[in-house]
C-alpha cells in the first residue's frame, strides 16, 4: 500500500494501491514507524496544493521531530487507538 503525494491525481492524500506511475509514500517500512498508523484528514477536500499531504500519527522510539508528523512511543500510540474512533477530532497546536 502507498500514499498518494502526486497533487496532480485525483486519489491526492488517499491510500492506494501501489502503481509506479503515481508518486506515493510506502505505508511499509522497515523501520517499523507505520506499524500503526491514524491519518489526519487534513487537505483531503478542496485540496490546496503546497498545503502538505500524508500527516500521520505514528510510531517513534523517542518523540523525535517528523517532517510534518506526530510521532508517539509504540504504547502510547495503542492507548490511544483505543481511546478514540471515527468521530474523534484531533487539533494540532
């Protein structure tokens, strides 16, 4: 699976299905930090190119910087998936 970053297609900021034709994120990594992942639904209507795409909340050893993510401890990211559901609103501050 991938995540659409081409601002030219209309499955922009989606999950997808792997095609080498679009440009995308893989959602599989070695590194283990998409073990886990909730995306924000931020810029996925009324896409707004340069706004930014694929904000995450995923996994981090240590709470370090992203480049545009939250990144939380594996078991502070599993609390949490319990604690909300489709309807839950996160505000980033």
């Amino acid at each position: 699976m991938g995540w659409c970053n081409d601002v030219n297609n209309k499955k922009y900021n989606k999950l997808i299905k792997i095609n080498k034709k679009i440009k995308h994120e893989k959602m599989f990594r070695k590194d283990y930090k998409y073990d886990y992942v909730i995306p924000i639904n931020y810029n996925t209507k009324n896409i707004k190119i340069g706004k930014g795409s694929a904000i995450f909340i995923h996994i981090s050893k240590n709470y370090k910087k992203t480049a545009g993510c939250i990144a939380l401890k594996k078991k502070d990211l599993l609390i949490l998936l319990k604690i909300i559901n489709r309807k839950t609103k996160i505000k980033i501050l």
